[in-house]
C-alpha cells in the first residue's frame, strides 16, 4: 500500500509538473462538475414540494420564487453541458504537455546510457518499450482517472450526506454493495497488466513481422525469395494467440461484471421499496421521493466511477512501474567523478590482458588480448566471422568495459575518461553503418555537430571521401534528401527524394568519419559496398589521408591490409599473429594460409605460394 501511494504521488507530481495552471483549473472544473448533480436533484425536490403544495392548495408560489428557481435550473443545464467541453479541452492540454514530459525523461534517461549493454539486453529492451508505452498510458490515463476521482468523490459525498439524513441503513448498504466492485476491479486491473506483460515478448515479434513485410530495406528479399505470404502468416498468428488471450480476459471482466450489475440492481430496488414506503406512511414528501431515488442511484453510478478510477490508478501505477524501474537503471559503464582530460594521442594504444564475455553465462569472445597501436601508425586486423573483431572494436570505443585488462590511451586507462569526450577523439565507420534519412549535408555533418552548418568544411570530408562531384551532380547537391521516406518543400519545387547506390551510400559514411578531426580511426570494413576499381582508388586515396594518422583497419579482402605498417591476427578471441605483411608471410602462418586461398580465388591457375595483388 506504501509503495502505492508513493507510485501515485510520483504520478500526480508529474502531471502537475507538466503544467500547474492547468491543473489547478482542471480541479476546480472537476469538483463544480461533482456537485451539479446534487444542486439539480435539490432545484427538482423544491420544484415538485412546491407543485404539491399547489395542488394541495397549502401554499401560493410567487412568480419571482418560481423564475428565480427556473432560471437556477437554467443556469445548472447550461453549466453541466458547457463544463464537459471545457474540461475535455483542458484534459487534452494536459495531455499534450505531459506527453512531452514523459517522452524527454524517457529519451534523456536512455541517452544517458554511455555504452550498449541495455540495448543489447532483451529484458531492459523489453522495460524501455514498456517505460514509453506504459509511462503515457498511465500518465494519460491519471488525468481521466484523477478528474473521474475527485468528481466521483465530491458527487458521493454530497448524495450520501442526504442518504444519511434520511436512512442510515440505506447509506450502509449502498456503500457496502459497492466493495465487490472495488475488490473485483482491482483484480481486474492486476489481471490486465498480468496479461499485458506476458504478451510482451509476442508484441515485440509482432513489430519485427510488421517490420519484415513494410521496411523499404526488407522488402527486396522478401520480394524475391516470395516470403510475404510466409511471414504474414506469422504475423497473424501471433494476432490470434494475443487476441485468445485478449477474449479469455475480457470474458472474465464480462462474468463478473454481470454479477455486479444483479447486486447493483437488488440494493436500487431495496431502496426503492424503503423510499416509497417513507412516502406512503407520509414520512417524506414527493420532492423527497425524487430526491432520495436520485440520491441513490447517484451513489451508484459515483461509487461506480469512483471505484473505476481506484482500479485504473492502481493499473497506471503497475504500468508506471517500468517508467520508474527504467529511471532507476543503474549506468551501464562506470564514470569517474573526476575524469580525466582526454589527451590528444602522442604515445598510442595498448590493450593489456583484455578479456570480455558479455556476462557469466556467456562465452568468453576476447581471451587475453595484448596489443598496441602505436600513434601515427595504421594497425590492420584480420580474422575469420566471429574471431571477436567487432567486439575489440566496441571496447576501444568503450561501448564496453573489458571483463578483464586494461585498454590504455597514452598509458592511461580510458575509464578514467568522461565517455563522450573520450569519443569525440574517436572517429568511426562500422560495417553495418547508418543510412539516415536526412540531407546530405547532414549525413555528413553527423560526424561533427559542432559543423553541421560549416559548408567548406563537409566539403573538405566529401572530396576526402571520394563522393564531392557525384554530390554535386544531384538535384540541390548537398541539400539533397536522400531518401525516399519524405517529400520535403525544397526551393518551392516537391522532392520526393533520392536513394544512393550501397557505395556511394559508404562514401557518405566515410566523410562522415572524416568530418571528425579525431585522434583514431576505426574503420571497418569500409570498402565492402565499393566495387574493385573504386575500392582501388578509394584504399589509395586513403593512404595518402591516413598518413601519420593512428588508424585501425577491418577487412576481409588481404589486398587491402598490406598498406598497414602492421597486421595483426585475431583467431578465436586470441592474437595469435603481428607483424608487417611480408614478415607474416614469412612465418607461414594462418596469415599467409588466408592470404594464399583469397589470392587463389582470383587467379585463373590456382599458384599456393605466388600471391597476387587483389
């Protein structure tokens, strides 16, 4: 119960705080609207006493009583049709602003994870999802159930007071039939955040189906290889084991509610009976009659919403549950409270006895990796699929911690290192780079936000990158959309926008690099997508760029590699090679072996220990 009320005290406080005003506005509207109930069966009681008393020739109503209590009513039918309204449109406000609440905290705690550890995690995945989700949800739904609350409190109180005055054992029993309702909808609520969490892993594969069949990048495959139909039916499926789910719920909630509605229904006709008893032994009088049957069934109805907005804030504060545990993860990566000034690179990298396994239960990837990457030197890695390349370059990158070891930059351990500093001495093109939707000037500017408007600047790391003519070559050049997902007004003209071929795409990401005056370059891969002769000009071009530069160097194709001073092997998470090519060729190793069968691949008579240029 504790943890209760300070879960909804946390989320009345972030609806105030989204805008007080508002809030305090909503409230006095809410409390207005709980008691117009009252103030219209009261208007109705007087009416109908003075009418009796007419016709009972008792009393003479005087035209001035009688307008005054018409224009009362008047004024409380106007009241109760135009509050709804405003209300609704106040709500929305609240909605609107909270909803830019929820989403900032959610963005700004996810951007404060400095490595990818969470993101690589399908439980805090799973948690970050349902923090967005689950955190609108119920903020949303507080302001409904806090404006159904507070009118449903102040209708009750004002209908029981009356019941009270005129039948104690009437008010008890309407109020006690009401607490199967409010046991019943709290389990309810139980059942349905029970219900949404189990469904979690199935929503997610729902996505991703819904992914397979629509993304411009799926499409092709599934295109050729005829898989639409394949993956449709697991998407329906999946809708049909949610919606089984779903129906079983709702024909539980339907059973009860059912019976609800019969206990409902025998406490508003015992009151019925009690009232028109009173009436005929001449205890009450027919204003009462109207007064009392509506004091009761408003006590229904209020009990009925006030109960409802118990149990959807007790099912918001379930669902608001992943928004706090996703606001208390701890940080993935360790940052000292005084970090460091990241010094620019003199001296180089050493990996000493580097070991990591993602957790206990996994695999060691990396095994007492020692290495070093002198400054102003390129180092080459090589290796086969799953040699552990790409987690060596997470690490140097710290979107890891070693498990084991130590990575030094100028003999100082990079978790000494504010992260983002740290990284902007770092500049990167990965393998599996982005493709962002955006102009061409910021693809590239990406690289350097700092930049992003300087135009001679991503100029310099376009013509760096092998891609400034063919840029200057498309519809507005650098202010091109390349992409096909938007139509932007550009110039006064519609731009549908552009898509670029898989190289030209890869020499956007490596101006993307080299917009970034880093200390380290990472590149990975970066000729992949080129095809020979483009990857021949572009590796030249690169060695003219990277001279005197400490660069490390991914590829597969061992014709690339030799314009690294060095080379080193990583073979089932160990360097078990290093040295310059042609002293790797010499020791005859896995090096020599690799290079031998991809120079093989290229000759028309196979010559094992004639190694050709590829």
């Amino acid at each position: 119960m504790w943890h209760f009320l300070q879960s909804v005290t946390q989320l009345v406080k972030f609806v105030w705080r989204s805008h007080p005003l508002g809030c305090v506005v909503a409230v006095i509207l809410t409390i207005l609207q709980g008691l117009i109930p009252l103030a219209n069966a009261w208007v109705l009681k007087v009416l109908l006493d003075w009418l009796a008393e007419q016709f009972a020739g008792q009393k003479d109503i005087i035209n001035e009583q009688l307008m005054g209590l018409l224009i009362a009513q008047t004024v409380l039918i106007v009241t109760a049709a135009m509050l709804p309204n405003v209300s609704r449109y106040l709500n929305a406000e609240l909605g609107r602003r909270l909803t830019i609440s929820i989403q900032s905290s959610v963005y700004q705690k996810i951007n404060q994870f400095r490595g990818i550890a969470h993101f690589e995690n399908p439980e805090v995945y799973d948690t970050i999802r349902l923090a967005e989700e689950g955190a609108e949800q119920s903020s949303g739904q507080t302001l409904q159930v806090l404006t159904d609350l507070i009118q449903s409190l102040v209708t009750l109180l004002s209908f029981v007071s009356v019941l009270i005055s005129f039948n104690l054992f009437l008010a008890n029993l309407v109020l006690l039939a009401a607490l199967p309702q409010l046991i019943t909808q709290l389990q309810i609520g139980r059942q349905r955040f029970g219900l949404a969490y189990e469904l979690s892993p199935t929503e997610r594969r729902k996505h991703y189906y819904s992914f397979l069949l629509s993304d411009v990048y799926a499409v092709k495959e599934v295109r050729l290889f005829g898989l639409g139909t394949y993956f449709l039916d697991k998407l329906l499926q999946l809708y049909q084991r949610t919606h089984h789910a779903e129906r079983q719920q709702q024909q539980r909630e339907l059973r009860w509610e059912l019976g609800l509605n019969i206990i409902s229904s025998i406490v508003a006709s015992i009151a019925f009976v009690i009232v028109v008893s009173a009436a005929f032994a001449e205890r009450v009088s027919l204003g009462d009659i109207m007064l009392y049957v509506n004091a009761v069934t408003s006590v229904q109805m209020a009990s009925g919403r006030l109960i409802g907005a118990i149990a959807g804030l007790s099912e918001g504060v379930l669902f608001y549950s992943f928004f706090e545990k996703l606001l208390n993860l701890s940080p993935d990566l360790p940052v000292p409270a005084t970090p460091y000034p990241v010094p620019s690179l003199s001296s180089g990298i050493e990996l000493r006895n580097v070991s990591f396994r993602y957790s206990d239960h996994h695999p060691w990837i990396l095994r007492d990796v020692n290495l070093q990457i002198p400054a102003h030197h390129c180092l080459a890695l090589v290796g086969l699929n799953g040699a552990g390349k790409s987690t060596l370059v997470k690490l140097l990158t710290r979107l890891y911690d070693p498990t084991i070891g130590q990575i030094l930059w100028d003999g100082i351990d990079i978790r000494e290192f504010e992260p983002d500093e740290f990284r902007r001495h770092i500049s990167t093109i990965f393998q599996d780079f982005m493709h962002y939707d955006l102009t061409v000037r910021e693809n590239i500017g990406l690289g350097d936000l700092s930049r992003i408007q300087d135009m001679p600047w991503i100029q310099k790391a376009a013509k760096q990158a092998n891609i400034h003519e063919e840029i200057l070559r498309l519809p507005h050049d650098y202010e091109t959309e390349i992409t096909r997902m938007f139509a932007e007004e550009m110039t006064g003209e519609k731009a549908a926008g552009i898509d670029l071929s898989g190289g030209q795409w890869q020499r956007i990401a490596t101006a993307r690099m080299f917009a970034r005056e880093a200390d380290l370059l990472i590149l990975d891969e970066p000729t992949a997508a080129l095809d020979a002769q483009a990857e021949y000009e572009t590796y030249s071009h690169f060695k003219q760029l990277m001279a005197d530069r400490t660069s490390l160097l991914i590829s597969h194709r061992f014709s690339t590699v030799r314009m690294a001073d060095a080379i080193a092997v990583l073979e089932a998470g160990r360097i078990v090679e290093y040295g310059s090519h042609e002293a790797l060729m010499r020791s005859n190793g896995t090096y020599a072996k690799l290079y031998r069968l991809q120079a093989e691949s290229y000759m028309d008579s196979p010559q094992p220990h004639s190694p050709a240029s590829v």
